[in-house]
C-alpha cells in the first residue's frame, strides 16, 4: 500500500469511526479491527484507536451544541464523576490483572445492547422538560445511585474503553426518559471526552505512539466526529436506540471471539 493510499484510506476509516463514535459511541467497532487488519498489534491498535477519537470527541461537542443548552447542568454533574472515576479507572489498569475485566466487558456491552433493544414507552420530550432539569434524579436515593452508576462507567472507560460510551449512553436514556435520544447523546458525547482525554495523557507516558497511523485517523475522527451529531439529530430517536444496540451486541461477540482466540 503507497503513502498516499494508506493516508487515505486511515483518514476514511476515522470519519467511519468518529460518525459511529459521536452518533453511537461503538468507535471501536470500526477503528480497532481496521487498525489489526493493517497489522497493528492489539494493544499498540487499542492505543491508536483511544488516541485518534478524541478527534471526534470535541468536534462532537462542537456539534451537540443545541442539545448542550438546555443541559448545561447536569452536564457539570457529569463531568466530575467521569473524571474521578476514570482516573480510578487508570490507576487499576496498572494495578489489577486485566484478564478479569477482558473477561467481564462482553457482557456489560451486551447487556447495554439488550436494554436499548429491548421495548419500551419512554415519556416524550418536551422543551420544557429539558429546560427544568436541574439535577440526575428527583429522588436523593435516585439521584445518589445515578450518580454512581456514572461514576462506575467513568472507572470502566479509564480501566477498558471498548463499549463505554455504549454504557454511558444506556445508562443516560434510562435515567433521562424524557429526554431525546440527541440530547442523551450529547450528554454521553461530554463524558467521553473526559474519558478519553485522561486515557491519551496516560498513554502518552506510558507507551510509544504510532504518530504515523493517529494523524490521519484523528483527521477522519474529526470529521467524522461533527457529523455524527447532525444524523443522529435527523433520525427517529427509537431506530438511533435499536442501530446502537445491535452494534454494541457485534462489538461483545466480537470481544467474546478475541477472548477465545
């Protein structure tokens, strides 16, 4: 493959990825295989895949604007509990032995995928709605449970980052029923940033970076990321809820597979 045509095609590979990433969060279900199929080993791809979507981390907030206006609040509710937790999540990276978690992750994306498939009747959206939520819950037990259901997720991006954003974003349509699914989304698109952003810093110091694969991917994450927000705002929120199932439900078997292998 020539320099041009590997650029190319690494730089097509992101704006897939970032559009998944920013409209899904499932960037691994394209940029991670991609990137093993162009003989990066697995870890040194996991690495070049966590640092070429934060890319499309931003330019997804960028574009989650309209949603972000009204949800300023519980977006800085947010925030700190990702940060803390995938902190947490970095320090047990180099604490724990990682085949508990390799293990476990399938079936936490599976089980996310499982509950946005699966039937419901959540409350519609109403402006109104969105313009007075204020907190994560009404209930101070809800709200302390939403709270560490976040936290959790955060400890999970920062220990293994396949299918966070998969988790975040179930647990988020769960807890915001009235919300539309974009709105959701943005909110999961914030998080993740977080998330990734501590997960590229960690890397940075503690692994060699394949620059010449992360440049054109995080150009493609780039687009990619912006336009993820713009389709997900024109499709039907409950058909955006069964695409991301389904993919999260690929993503586990596929995990399910290398853990076999």
């Amino acid at each position: 493959m020539s320099g041009i045509t590997f650029f190319i095609t690494l730089v097509i590979v992101g704006v897939l990825a970032g559009i998944v990433s920013a409209a899904a969060g499932l960037a691994s279900l394209i940029s991670y295989p991609a990137l093993l199929m162009m003989g990066l080993p697995p870890v040194m791809a996991n690495v070049t895949s966590a640092w070429s979507t934060v890319g499309s981390a931003y330019s997804s907030i960028a574009a989650s604007t309209k949603e972000l206006r009204h949800d300023k609040r519980q977006m800085w509710l947010i925030v700190p509990l990702v940060f803390v937790g995938a902190v947490l999540g970095a320090i047990l990276l180099f604490t724990l032995p990682g085949k508990f978690f390799q293990e476990l992750v399938p079936f936490c994306i599976g089980i996310a995928g499982l509950i946005l498939i699966f039937p419901h009747r959540p409350r519609q959206a109403q402006e109104a709605m969105a313009a007075n939520s204020h907190s994560l819950g009404r209930h101070p037990l809800y709200t302390a449970l939403t709270a560490l259901g976040i936290f959790l997720v955060g400890v999970y991006a920062g220990y293994f980052n396949a299918g966070a954003g998969v988790m975040m974003l179930t647990l988020l349509s769960v807890v915001n029923r009235q919300k539309t699914f974009a709105v959701n989304n943005a909110l999961k698109n914030v998080a993740m940033t977080v998330t990734n952003t501590i997960a590229v810093i960690i890397f940075a110091f503690e692994t060699t970076i394949e620059w010449n694969y992360v440049i054109p991917l995080f150009i493609g994450n780039i687009i990619g990321g912006a336009l993820g927000p713009v389709i997900v705002r024109r499709l039907p929120g409950r058909l955006m809820q069964i695409i991301v199932g389904v993919g999260a439900l690929i993503l586990a078997l596929s995990l399910v597979v290398r853990n076999l292998l």
